[in-house]
C-alpha cells in the first residue's frame, strides 16, 4: 500500500492558480494535486470545466444552466482556456515534481444530472445520452491524464477523482427535473457499476449524505472520498467492507470553510476513533487511510486554506507516527 498522509478535496478559493498550485504542492506534497478555482466564473465551475473534456459533445450556458450545444461557442471556449491555464501553470510550478499527482473531474453521474439535453431535458433522463456522455468523458478524461503526464514527465502516477456529489439522489430518485416540478427516476446502481468501469482505478469523491460503500466496491474503485462529520454507524459496515477489499479512505477531517483549527491529534480523532470500531490493526491505518478538508476549499478565505492543507498534513503524521495511541478503548 501506498501511504499519501494528506490531499486537498479539489477547489480552492480566488482567482489566482499560480498562487493555488505553490499552496499545494507546499502543504500536501506527498499527494498534491490540480486545484480548481470556480471563482473565476463561467467554465471554471465543476461542471463546466468537466464538460470542457468531453469529446464531441459541445456546450454553452442557458439560464438554466450547461445545456449541450450544436458546436463549440463562447462559453466552451472559456472553458477550455480556464483548464489550458491551469496545466500552463501546472507545468510552471511542478516543472521538477517528481511522484503521484491526483486530477479532479467531475463523474458521469452528478454531470449527468447537471447537463441538459438541446431539447432542455437533463441528460440523465436519457439511458442512451448517458451512455454517449460516459464515453465522451472517458474519452476526455484519458487525453486529459495524457497531457497532464506530458508537461510533468517527473509524475509516476495519476490519481483520478471523480467528484460525485450527486450520486446519492441519482441512485434515491431525488433528482429535480428540468423543469424542477418532478422528479427523475432512480437509476438502478448496475448501472452505476457498469459506468465505472470507463474510469479504472479512480477514487469516488463524495461529500453527500449516503455514500453508496458497497455499490462502489462492487465497481472496482481505488477509493473513496467522503467527509467524516456524514458518516452514520449505520454506514460503517460498508466502509469496513470496503476497507477489508483495499480500497483507500480519504477521509474528510478538517472544516472546509474559515473556522478555528485545532491540534493535530484532535483533528486525526475522527480517523482513530473510526478505525477502532472498524477493528483493523493500527498498522494498516496510514496505509489506507488519507486525510483531506471536509470538501473543496472554495468558500474558505485563501489564507484559511492554506492552513486547512497544513492541518491535514499534521494530523495524518499522528497516524503514521503512533495510531495505536488513539486507538484505545473508551
């Protein structure tokens, strides 16, 4: 197993992505990663700056929201210029990086739920458009990683995240219509499987109540990304089951937005306490386990998440340096 201590969720607050990139790489460099800044406005939003990898399937704005166009337009542009910045400024800061880097996309199921149909449908109302727009993406994403590993050839891995906010109500049938008077149809989570599969080995970002554990392990993800404060003892059977596969927890500790940050062994408690009722050697606790914010860091002030990274950086060295402390009996 690998052991990354600590990461940030994906967004980060500003406009400034060369400020961003020199945070993370100086807070988390075990496992730093490409921020977004959806400060920055139309296009560098998650979902426009993941619709901007799709292949073949071009979008613009409606009031409502992205909707699929009939050929690229102002807003795609927009889009594709924000993430050109982004990997222009990724080769800038990270020119002599040398290790894992993790890249953060939008997932097929939350996007499918955002993005409309020409004819204002959401696309998830449609099997086939889904199934068009998880190739599209997988298609994307692949010449995304590609171009990621050729301005940083000193990368030896490229963690994938597939942020998944929406996946719950896509699987519960919770999901407004277009028209937000109904109610999509639940989506039957072979499906869900099914589309994972596109994106080998990617870890599942979740910062909603009801994070599928075991649909998620059947799928075959590498991890799962999901903040602590949501988890129900009701939940933790599938995550222990997902930890008994290997799959890693990142595990969401550290407020995500301005708050008073406490010392590091109180911060890694959440982690401890959660492992001890699991019942897994505190061996295995580093090498499963990574610590993140609570979610993105783009509602925080920049000077509070520089210290968000920081915090989760020192909390993850109390589970490497003496976890079984933590670990007692109450």
């Amino acid at each position: 197993m690998l052991t990354w201590g600590a990461t940030g969720v994906g967004s980060h607050p500003g406009e400034d992505h060369l400020e961003a990139l020199r945070v993370v790489f100086g807070e988390v460099p075990e496992l730093p990663y490409l921020p977004e800044l959806p400060a920055r406005g139309v296009g560098a939003d998650m979902i426009g700056r993941t619709a901007a990898l799709l292949v073949d399937l071009p979008v613009e704005v409606q009031p409502s929201g992205w909707r699929l166009a009939d050929r690229p337009g102002r807003d795609h542009r927009r889009a594709v210029d924000h993430l050109r910045r982004d990997l222009d400024g990724l080769e800038e800061v990270g020119n002599d990086y040398q290790g894992p880097l993790k890249v953060q996309v939008c997932g097929p199921w939350t996007l499918a739920a955002a993005l409309e149909l020409r004819h204002g449908d959401k696309m998830l109302s449609d099997a086939g458009a889904v199934r068009d727009l998880v190739a599209s993406l997988a298609q994307g994403v692949g010449d995304h990683l590609a171009e990621v590993c050729r301005r940083l050839p000193g990368v030896t891995e490229v963690v994938l995240q597939l942020d998944e906010p929406g996946l719950p109500g896509v699987l519960a049938g919770t999901v407004p219509t277009a028209s937000g008077f109904g109610r999509l149809a639940a989506v039957e989570g072979s499906r869900v499987e099914e589309s994972l599969g596109a994106f080998p080995a990617s870890v599942v970002h979740c910062c909603a109540p009801g994070v599928p554990f075991d649909l998620l392990r059947r799928a075959g993800v590498r991890g799962v990304s999901v903040d602590s404060s949501l988890l129900r003892r009701r939940e933790e059977d599938g995550v222990g089951e997902a930890v008994e596969a290997g799959l890693q927890l990142f595990l969401g500790v550290v407020p995500a937005t301005d708050a008073r940050l406490l010392d590091a062994g109180v911060v890694a408690k959440p982690a401890l306490e959660l492992w001890r009722r699991l019942g897994f050697s505190p061996e295995r606790l580093a090498e499963q386990v990574v610590l993140t914010p609570a979610c993105g860091l783009a509602g925080a002030s920049p000077r509070y998440a520089r210290a968000a990274l920081a915090a989760a950086r020192k909390a993850a060295r109390v589970l490497r340096e003496d976890p079984a402390s933590g670990m007692q009996p109450g």
